[in-house]
C-alpha cells in the first residue's frame, strides 16, 4: 500500500512539474507565433531536425565547457528543443496544401494536441520505468536527445522507410519529453 501511495504521489508531482514547463514553452511558442507567425511552416521536417541538432549540441557545448559567449544558457535551448519538437510534429500532420500562415488561435489547439499525445506516452513510459529519469544526469539527457536526433537524420535519409524502428514521431517525442524532463530538474 505504502509503494502504491508513493508511485501515485510521485505521479501527481510530475504532472504537476510536466504541466508548468509546458505552460512555460507554449506561452513562448504563442508569443513567438503572434511576433512572427507561422514562419516555420515553409520548413522541411529535415531543416526543423537540425534546428533541434544545433539547439542540443549547443547544451553539450555549454555543459562540457561551462562558458556562454553567447549569454543565453541551457534553459532557452531546452525550451527551444520542446517547441521545435511540437513544431516537427504539426509539420508532419499539415500537407503542402494547408494553408502557410496560421493565426495563433488557429496554431495552439494543433500544439496541445501534440504535447497531450506526448504526455500521455510519457506516462505510459514512466508507468514502466519507474521514472528513471529522475536519477539520470542532465547531460544523459542531452545525450539521448542528440541519439534521437542521429536516428531521425538517418530515417529522414532513408525517406522514411525503417526495417525495424519507430519512425520520426515517436523520436520527435521521445525528445520532447527529455526536455521536459531536464527542464524540471533545471527548475
């Protein structure tokens, strides 16, 4: 019963933790979509992956030598790597044909449908991990974003096709979530 408690309490606290860090990058999302609109819709999915690449491999630069010339830290990249995930995967839903500049009323029902499958998947994951997360090191979490993103740039150069792999969704949101989670530990 005690474990049972604990597991549920442990769960209601990253909820909690998952909720407030998503606020937080969906209000930048709104804002940067109000000052600049839907601008990220001409990119392919390959551009909106190396946008992701330059944003972690930035973390691993500034944790290996823990000097910003720059002056923003590690928490705007994360930031960046979860609106970028959620951008990825609206990508994958819209065609050609949908229209290229969305309002902001238009965009934020299409970002929380994706962050709600997200999160739900992250759930179902922690349900089966113990949410390990919480004992692995901020730079882990790099690093697994960084593999994620070698695994989508290879299926992106194979067009798509796998053998036996998830495809680039799943990968999108295994990054996101990774995010959040470095970011509640940042907090």
């Amino acid at each position: 019963m005690f474990h049972q408690k604990n597991t549920e309490s442990l769960s209601a606290r990253t909820s909690a933790e998952y909720d407030s860090v998503i606020k937080t990058c969906k209000d930048l999302f709104l804002k940067k979509t109000t000052d600049y609109g839907t601008a990220w819709r001409i990119l392919r999915l390959s551009s909106i992956t190396d946008q992701i690449f330059i944003k972690a491999q930035r973390i691993r630069t500034l944790e290996e030598k823990k000097i910003s010339k720059v002056g923003e830290g590690i928490v705007s990249e994360y930031i960046g790597i979860v609106n970028y995930c959620a951008i990825a995967m609206m990508q994958l839903e819209l065609s050609d044909n949908d229209k290229m500049e969305l309002s902001a009323e238009e965009v934020e029902p299409l970002f929380d449908k994706k962050v709600a499958e997200t999160r739900e998947l992250m759930f179902a994951k922690n349900h089966d991990y113990g949410e390990a997360w919480r004992d692995m090191r901020i730079s882990s979490l790099t690093d697994l974003i960084l593999m994620k993103l070698l695994r989508v740039k290879q299926i992106e150069d194979n067009q798509g096709q796998t053998l036996a792999s998830e495809g680039v969704k799943a990968n999108y949101q295994d990054m996101l979530n990774y995010a959040v989670f470095a970011l509640i530990k940042l907090s």
